[in-house]
C-alpha cells in the first residue's frame, strides 16, 4: 500500500497502542499534522511543548506505556529539552517527535533548523535522525522498544519533512526488533545469589532501600513477600513511595534529606543495606565518605552501570528485581530482627513530638503539612497525587502516606519546577476515573501555569492545590539555613491565582485558614471540572528533618521543638 | 569522590587503559562515544576508529588515563550505549599496539644520508623524497615513535601526523562481535 511517511507514524502508533499523543504543530511537523486529521488518536494540544513532554511523562507514569510528545523543528523541539531530561533521570519511557527541515538543507541554518539529534544525544536512552520514509516505520518500533524495555527512557525521533512527505509502498512489519547491541544480559548467577542469601542470613542489622525500580518492574508483591518473610524493615526512597505500604510496620519511610531521621539513623547503623530498584543519588546518601560505613551491601538493579557506582557494593546483581526477589525468598528461612527493630523504635524517639502535625492548630497560622493531611484524609490516602518541585514535594512525600504503589508522580532526579500541572494531565488522560490532586507551589504552577488553558480546551478534571507561600520556598529554606536569611531571588510577588484560574473558565478557591481547608477540597471534588485551590500557609515553614547536601547522612537538621516556633 | 578506594593504590592511581570497541557502522556514533566521555569530563588520549572485517561493524581503538573504578565506568556507560556492540579492556590480556606516524623532515642533499640512517636504525620507511624534504613513515608504539621524532628535531620537523593507537590482543581469539547477550556487568572490585 502507498503511504507517506507522515501516514506511516499514525499506522505505527496505532499498531503500537498509542492512542493520545501530546503535540505542538508547526512547519516541519505539518504533513505529520495534516495526516493526523483522519486519524483517531486523540491529540492533545498543549500551550508549550514543555508541556508536552512533561504530559508525555505523566502518561507514561500513569500508564506504565509510553508517552509520545510531538514538537516542531527548531524552537519547538528545544523547548522540549527541559522535559526529555526529566524523563531521563527519571527512567519514564517518553518518546518524543519532531520535525526536521527538508534533509537536503540540514546544516544550513535553515529557518527553525536545530541540531535536535545533538542537542538531545546525552538525555535520551537513544536518538535517531530519520532523513527517509522508509526508515520511520522500523526506527520507530525500535523506538518504542529502546523506551519501555530494559531501563526505561526517553527516545527520540528528528524526522525530516522531507520524509514526512516521501510515499513508499507499506507494509506493517511484525517481526520482532532486532538491535544488536541492545540485550543487557539479565541472568542472575547461582553464585551471586548465594552470596547474597549468605549476607542476609548472617546479618543483624540488615534495612532495604526501596527505590523506582520496585515500582516499575511492579515488583511491590514480591517485595512484601521477601520482607514478611525476612523480617527486615524497609526505607524508600522518593519514587520509590508507595512501592511497599506506608502503615506496614516494617516501613520507617522515605530515606534521605528530608526523610525520616530515624530511617537515616537506621541506615548509618545497619550492618547490610539491601538495595532494590534504587541508585543511591546523592540526595539519599549524603556524604558517601561516611555512608553506611559499617554496612556490608546488595545491589540489585537492571542496569548494570549502576553497580558501583556511588557506593561500592558487596554483591551487585543486574536483573529483574521481582524475579530475583523471588528466587531469594524461596531460598531462606524465616529470620527475625527483633533487637534491631527495638533499635530503630528508639532512633524514633522524639520524632512523633516534634512534627509539625503536633502543632496546635493556631487560627492565624496555615501549615502546608496540615494541609496535605487533610487532602490525604478527604481522599482516603487514595487519590493520585502529581507534585511540582519544592518545598510543597516533601511535605506531599512526607505528609501524604501511601498504601498503594503508582499513585505518586514527582519529579526526583532532575527536580524540574513546572512538572506537576502538566505531569497531571498526562496523568488524567493516562487515568480517566482516578482522582487526581496536583500539589504545586507558588513559584512552579508559574512557570506552566499556561496549560490552565489545555485543562479547559480538553475537559480534563484536576484538584490543583497550590501551597503558596510567597516564597521559592525550598530555596528560601536553604538561604536561611546556610545563607543567613540572606532572602536574593526568592520573594515572590504572586498574581491572584483565584483570578488567573477564573480567567480561564475553571473554578479558584482561596484557603486562608485551616477550618476551610474541608470545604474547598471537598467543593474540589465536587466540581466536574478542573478545581484550582490557592492555599495561602505559613510564609517562612522549612521542611524537616534536613540532611544539608554533603553532610553525613545522620547529621540532621531537626525541627525545632514546637513550642519553639519561631513568631512570625 | 567515589568510594573507589579498596586501600589498594593500584586501583585509584590513573593509568593509561587502552578499550577497544566494536561499533555499529552508522551516521553519529562517533559522536555518542565521544560525547560519552566528554559529558563525564574523561579526557581521550588517543582515538582510532576504522572498519573492520564483518560488514556495517566499525573498531575503535580508545586511550585515556583512568583508574580501575573509571575504567569499569567507562565500559559500562560504552555498554549503554545502543549501537555498541562490545567492549574490551586490552590491558587485562597481552596484546600488540602500534600507532602510525608520517613525519615531514627537512634535509638537504647533505643532510639526507644521516635522516636516512636514522631510520634505518628505527626500521622507518622513506616514503617520499623532495628536494630538501623527506616524508618518513613510522609504525610502532609511542615510545619508539617519540624516540624517532626526538632526533629528527635537529633537522627540522615541517609536519606530523599520527593515527593514533590500534591494539590487537594476541593469540588465535577475537572478541565475539555478535554474543548473545551484551555483557555489561562491572565486575567486583578485589578486596573488601
């Protein structure tokens, strides 16, 4: 059958399972474009492209399929950077696409002509240049494998106009993807496995690390076997949340700056980590002079260049991690950790008094905890929740306990404001019956507050709830804790977000104390449409414990006790 | 820094590591190696990249100074990327190395039977000869290469150029270009 190449993609895509497609036209995507007018997937049109990857990213997390991202040449694709690099920390399988000018006048800074291939060579898992229609279809299924397979990552594709527009006789090929230098070698050694089974039956004070990983390979259920069966508690980290219960007693919670400091002490004190699924960032660690000095570890990752990487491991295994979990499980007998276990009950100590929970409810004052719990309590803990970058991040990770896996979207490695609203489309589409709660600070919801109008155009249904604190907050929180509130650049004098929300057709709530928090989020989740809450909390609120970045892992920042609060 | 060191100097003292790597043949993968180390600031000593015996397979041949931990980095971030095929490390088994250098010297009438002894010595070849330059070829490792140029210095070096370094383990194998699985796994550091 003669088809252009343009009418190629959709072919592919359809072929593929996509069935929304988050896109930006523009001259060099317009054949693409014209072809996707008798097409049925659905087009979401975004207000930047930005946008488009970070939707592109919340679908995919939302779904566990790709997401596909569709720019112009030029401007349109360097505007998707910010979200491919985002996608690459991450592991979030995104497939980008974008326009190309004609291959005959590349590399003559041809109008919105852009080095696309390069620019993007060190955030993509993979990138191709398609210069000819007979090339779109398999790069494009190799595409799609590279992105979902092994560890996942964003791809991208720079196709020419020219080969939008070529037409070749098609024929969809279904024989699977052969990339030879592309089959990581999975198999877990017998002998690994017995050192690893060696490690834990002799250790006594053994802790997991949770991480991404779990999720992703959706091994949740062979890790609570593993742990139920052990006896060992488990720390995770920030994607990792949700990954195993939050009220399971074995879970001492997030790890890392601003985890619990208990489950930092547990770490420094443990004499096995066990690793699963994480790659010991340096948000985790700390100091990695001083990291878990007295542990012996267990690395078991499915990249293999994570191993030893940050922190030298005992045994490092590359594999799937609920399979070898598995086969680790089988092989040992019950054990029990009780004197560990009454260990990290003392780290605990004062924790439960100095949290900002414990605070009495003060009729002037809104905390930004108090508000995440009461959102947490209005959806049962059940709800999807897509956080910005921030202050607000930590608090929804801290404050908003999760029983389930895949029901936190966040922006971890790459830390990238502006994520959360368009994170939380790509979500809805990915999600359309969950409820969603995008939790955002002042400063991010700004910088893509734009796509308030794709919220509108498209229909979607999102509670955004924006912790406003007038401030860039987490950097404010770093100037006062090692700048001497010496306040540069972070002040932040904010529109009427009530009014902005308004102005775009969609309903704005402004919470100023804690006893409307129930009734706004409640009308929120009344409301057919997308529901804007401005909560107005506590200007200058730090999150706590904090590990300051390059300090030893157990050398926390505590909050103060609370009678202590500072006056404003 | 990294936890690299076992108390092993050996281990964190940059040494000069020679990789070879099997490589699609295709449009840009020059520049993914290349980016590779330059993104991770690994300065390349030397880089040889040339076709091979199995069609749409290229070789490279890559020097930097490295200690074992960011050697075992770099094999596992080469092993990342999607058109390599294999990595080798040839330091770990003997091997021959030689690099390849033209060198353009002036000489006279006069001076031209003295150049030409010189080479004898460095078993070099004149490969062309003008009025008052000859053009000497060299193939051997760096060492000898550098002991070559040091004296022809005198008589005037007017041009250079090098391959840089190939590398050949020895004996009847060769590393498997199509293996079943792509090996990627950083092996365990010794000691504890």
């Amino acid at each position: 059958m003669k088809l252009s190449g343009a009418e190629i993609i959709w072919r592919v895509f359809t072929k593929l399972g996509v069935d929304t497609i988050f896109g930006y036209p523009g001259g060099a995507v317009l054949p693409l474009f014209d072809a996707m007018y008798d097409c049925p997937i659905r087009n979401v049109r975004v207000r930047h492209e930005q946008g488009a990857a970070h939707m592109a990213d919340g679908y995919a997390r939302a779904s566990g399929k790709a997401g596909v991202a569709i720019a112009t040449s030029g401007p349109g694709a360097t505007n998707l950077v910010t979200g491919i690099a985002t996608a690459m920390l991450d592991s979030s399988p995104v497939v980008c696409i974008t326009g190309q000018v004609n291959s005959s006048v590349i590399g003559s800074d041809a109008f919105q002509e852009t080095d696309v291939t390069g620019v993007t060579l060190p955030i993509t898992k993979h990138n191709y240049l398609v210069t000819r229609a007979e090339d779109i279809s398999p790069m494009l299924r190799e595409a799609f494998y590279i992105a979902t397979s092994g560890r996942p990552g964003p791809v991208l594709l720079d196709i020419t106009k020219d080969a939008q527009q070529g037409v070749i006789d098609y024929d969809w090929d279904d024989t699977p993807v052969r990339l030879p230098g592309y089959r990581p070698d999975l198999r877990v050694l017998p002998e690994e496995l017995e050192r690893a089974k060696e490690l834990i039956q002799n250790a006594k004070r053994p802790l997991i690390l949770a991480g991404h990983g779990v999720t992703m390979s959706g091994a949740g259920q062979e890790l609570r076997e593993f742990i139920e069966k052990t006896q060992i508690p488990v720390t995770l980290t920030l994607l990792g949340l949700g990954c195993f219960p939050a009220s399971h007693p074995l879970n001492l919670g997030m790890m890392g700056m601003h985890g619990e400091a208990y489950a930092n002490s547990a770490i420094q004190q443990a004499d096995l980590l066990l690793a699963f699924g994480m790659r010991f960032d340096d948000r985790v660690t700390g100091n990695l002079k001083t990291y878990a000095q007295n542990a012996r570890k267990i690395h078991i990752d499915i990249d293999p260049a994570e191993i030893n990487k940050n922190v030298k491991v005992d045994v490092g295994i590359v594999g799937d991690l609920g399979e070898t979990l598995r086969t680790i499980t089988e092989s040992l007998p019950r054990l029990k950790h009780d004197d560990w276990l009454e260990t990290i009950a003392e780290f605990k100590n004062d924790t439960v008094m100095r949290d900002i929970q414990n605070v009495p409810v003060d009729d002037e004052r809104l905390y930004a905890a108090h508000v995440i719990n009461d959102i947490w309590r209005l959806t049962e803990g059940d709800a999807l929740i897509v956080t910005d970058v921030g202050q607000h991040q930590m608090w929804a990770a801290q404050y908003y306990k999760l029983d389930k896996p895949n029901r936190l979207i966040t922006s971890g490695g790459l830390g990238t404001m502006g994520f959360g609203l368009p994170a939380g489309i790509g979500a809805r589409v990915a999600q359309p019956e969950s409820e969603i709660w995008v939790i955002v600070g002042d400063g991010g919801f700004q910088m893509t507050q734009a796509e308030l109008s794709t919220c509108r155009q498209e229909g979607f249904k999102l509670n955004v709830a924006i912790l406003n604190n007038g401030y860039l907050g987490m950097v404010r929180q770093w100037q006062e804790f090692f700048y001497e509130r010496r306040y540069m650049g972070t002040p932040i004098e904010n529109p009427d977000f009530v009014k902005i929300v308004e102005a775009h057709g969609l309903t704005g709530i402004r919470v100023e104390k804690r006893d409307e928090v129930d009734k706004a989020v409640r009308a929120a989740q009344a409301e057919e449409g997308t529901v804007v809450i401005d909560f107005c909390v506590e200007g200058e609120d730090s999150v706590y414990p904090m590990v300051p970045a390059g300090a030893d892992l157990d050398a926390m920042i505590r909050r103060p006790e609370p009678q202590k609060t500072r006056k404003k | 820094m990294m936890m690299n060191n076992n108390g092993n100097p050996a281990a964190t003292t940059p040494i000069e590591r020679t990789f070879i790597a099997y490589v699609e043949d295709k449009p840009g993968v020059l520049n993914r190696v290349a980016s590779l180390f330059r993104c991770r600031a690994f300065n390349i000593k030397s880089l040889a990249v040339g076709r091979t015996e199995i069609l749409g397979v290229s070789r490279m041949t890559i020097v930097i100074d490295a200690d074992t931990y960011t050697a075992k980095r770099v094999e596992a971030l080469l092993y990342k990327l999607v058109n390599v095929l294999r990595v080798q490390e040839v330091a770990e088994t003997p091997s021959v190395m030689r690099d390849l250098a033209l060198i353009k010297v002036g000489a006279d009438s006069e001076a031209r039977a003295q150049v030409l002894q010189i080479c004898d010595v460095f078993r070099a070849r004149v490969v062309d000869v003008a009025q008052d330059a000859l053009i000497v070829e060299i193939t051997g490792t760096e060492d000898k290469i550098e002991g070559l140029m040091e004296v022809l210095e005198p008589f005037g070096i007017i041009e250079m150029v090098r391959t840089g370094r190939v590398a050949m383990t020895r004996g009847s194998h060769a590393p498997t270009v199509d293996p079943e699985f792509v090996s990627a796994r950083v092996p365990e550091y010794s000691g504890k």
